[in-house]
C-alpha cells in the first residue's frame, strides 16, 4: 500500500438524546463530552474522547461497549456529543488509526502510540472542533 490522502466531512454534533438522528451509514465518528447552552441552544465541545468506525455508525454508537466509560468522562454539567462522516471504503480503519493516532483520545486503546499504515494525509471540513484539520501521519517502527 501506497501513501494516500482522505478526505473527511464531519457532520454533528449530536447530543445523547438525539442520537437516534445519527445516519445509519459507513464511516468515522467522534465522541466528545460537550456543555449545551439552553439559552442560546448551542453546543460547547470540550473534549475528544473515542474515534471509532463502523459499517453502521447509528447502531455501533447505540450498542457500543465503551458506554460507562464515555459516561464516566463526564464532568459536571457536561453530557456527550457526536460528530459523523460518511466513509465508505477499505481504508477506513487506516483513516481512523490516523485520527487516534494524531490526537489520542483518552479512551482509545488502539493506535495511540503507533501507526501500522503506510503514509496518511487526512484532510478534514465541517464539524471540526478539537480536530487537526490537516495533518499527515507515516508508519512507526514496532
């Protein structure tokens, strides 16, 4: 495999108890926690906290075993928040290695510390909060 470039367009943010909103599609998601504010109906991102990929985004943030931990990284006032982008291909788990590996979210086990991917540039728009917007990674030696 060759060097290669991704092209990501996050949509979200999702709050938990809109999460049935979520598509029901291929791709990369991100889980943060977040602060809304009532008044002016806007979400605050505050961290990253999981990147995941999945042939069904919906179905794997519903049923996914991380939950009492992503809860259990909540602060006061904080609840969690989703952002998506559609990824249908072969190389989304190389593109999701590049997203853990570049920001290392604190509940990710996989690909914090290394890369097992030829070179990855990802190239990110949309719902891009806390995210690198450009960024390169190259394979680590193991």
């Amino acid at each position: 495999m060759a060097e290669q470039s991704y092209n990501l367009n996050f949509k979200g943010y999702w709050r938990e108890s809109h999460i049935d909103s979520i598509p029901f599609d291929s791709g990369i998601y991100c889980v943060y926690t977040c602060s809304f504010n009532e008044k002016t109906k806007t979400v605050i991102i505050n961290k990253l906290i999981y990147v995941g990929e999945a042939d069904d985004v919906n179905q794997r943030i519903k049923n996914h075993e991380k939950w009492p931990g992503w809860r259990k990284a909540l602060g006061f006032g904080e609840e969690l928040c989703f952002s998506f982008a559609h990824f249908e291909s072969t190389y989304r788990e190389r593109v999701e290695a590049a997203l853990i590996f570049k920001h290392k979210p604190t509940l990710n086990d996989d690909y914090k510390d290394s890369f097992p991917f030829d070179k990855s540039t990802i190239l990110i728009s949309g719902a891009t909060e806390l995210l690198f917007q450009i960024f390169t990674v190259e394979r680590t030696q193991q």
